[in-house]
C-alpha cells in the first residue's frame, strides 16, 4: 500500500528482492492511492526476476480496502502484508512459512520489529481499552512513568519480546497469513479507513479458533512515521476508527 512513499517504496522492494528466499514463488502486489511524486515512477523502475503488479484504484476507500482489493484477486497458499517502510536485512520468509506450514490453526505470524537504529519497537499488543488508548495518545509524556506498568501491559512488555507466543493484536505493518483464512473472512473490514483495522483482523482470526504467532529469531526494520501522533486530520481518522472498534468488539473500559 503506497501514497507518496518516493522515500521508503525503493528501499523495501531493493531490500526484499535481496532477502526473497531463491526457491520461493510468488509475486507483489502494490497498490498505490494516488501518489503524486515519484512513488510510481520508481515502481516502474524496479527490475525484478518476480513478477510487480501495480494497483490503481480511482478512489482511496483506506488502508484495509486497499489490501482487500489484492486478497480477492490472489491465488496463493500464502500473504504477507507490508507496509512500503518496512526494510529487509535477512530472509525472514522460510521461517514464517515454515511456521505456517507446519501448523495448519496458525492464522497470522509476525516477527521481531527494530527501529533503523537496531532498537525494538514494541508493536506486539494486548486487546485494546479505552483506557489504554487515552494514556498512549493523551497523557504527556512526563507523567507516563506513572503508569508505565499499565503501558508495559497493553504493548506485551510484561511477557517479552525475547520468545515465541500468541498476540491479541498483531501489528499491520507486517505479517503473514494464509490466504484461503484472508478471503474466508473478506479480507480487513472496510469500516476502518485506517488504524484498527489489524487489531480487528487478529481478534476475528482468534475468534475463529486459529492461532496468531510472534517469531523474534527474525527482525524487519520499520521506519514508523507514527503519523496520528503530529497529524490532525490522521487524529481524527484514528478517533474514528477506535470509536468503530469498540462500538463492534465492546467498550472496554480497562
């Protein structure tokens, strides 16, 4: 999923075609909502022995649509979504399909999530509460101390991030599914233009009996520009989609 990413879309497709496992089949697909600058001149760019589709929809119905117009068009044993920050450093694809593989209830496996400069970016998470999400976005940042256990809690600090478990809510900026699991459930639900729509995708994948898997033998680097944090308008789409979050899965108070 790409919209003006000129500065990230070239590294992580250079970065993925140097780690792609040799004896991996597949394909990319981007889908690109009206980039302006040169995002889709790079694309176009790209020399690769897989095969690159770009996508170009007229409309930008958000970021879980984007990706289900991909999900119903693949014919695959498996997806990975990727978000156009996200650089390579090993092939961290044979492990994770060999996870996938291996166990035919595990519905969405993620790995180790680093900063550009090597530091871990605490992505694994708890269910989300109301409380939870007024303390992240709201509080300032000299009073969190005073409730960095509450914060260590939702963000999974408590278990670790040093071995393998199930998480609530897996991070979109990257994971693997099945595909057959992606289409059974419609792909994201398009009610979220964008934000919440992972946590939801993980909590419709437990509630189906299947597993969810964090792997930190394998990292990824991601670049996390954490948008709704300096954005109004990307403030007001997050309150939007936490609001449809909770009005679907429960109000959560704690």
């Amino acid at each position: 999923m790409t919209h003006n990413s000129e500065a990230v879309i070239g590294k992580c497709l250079k970065s993925l075609l140097q780690h792609w496992p040799k004896s991996l089949a597949g394909e990319i697909h981007v889908v690109d909502h009206h980039s302006t600058d040169k995002t889709l001149e790079l694309l176009s760019a790209v020399r690769s022995p897989i095969s690159i589709q770009i996508h170009n929809p007229q409309s930008n119905p958000g970021f879980g649509a984007g990706h289900n117009r991909v999900f119903k068009t693949v014919h695959s044993d498996f997806h990975c979504v990727c978000n156009p920050d996200i650089e390579f450093t090993e092939d961290v694809f044979t492990q994770l399909l060999q996870k996938l593989s291996q166990d035919p209830k595990l519905g969405q496996v993620t790995c180790k999530v680093k900063f550009p400069d090597g530091r871990l970016q605490n992505l694994n998470k708890r269910n989300p509460t109301l409380l939870d999400l007024f303390l992240r976005r709201f509080l300032p940042s000299s009073l969190k101390a005073l409730v960095r256990k509450r914060l260590n809690h939702y963000e999974m600090l408590d278990e670790g991030y040093d071995h393998e478990y199930s998480v609530p809510f897996i991070s979109g900026a990257f994971f693997i599914s099945p595909t057959a699991l992606l289409q059974k459930l419609g792909g994201f639900d398009e009610r979220y233009f964008l934000y919440f729509e992972d946590a939801d995708l993980s909590r419709q994948i437990l509630s189906l009996g299947y597993k969810t898997l964090y792997v930190p033998s394998v990292s990824v680097i991601h670049l996390w520009a954490r948008g709704a944090h300096r954005n109004v308008f990307l403030m007001r789409v997050f309150i939007q989609s936490a609001f449809a979050y909770f009005k679907k899965w429960g109000w959560a108070l704690a």
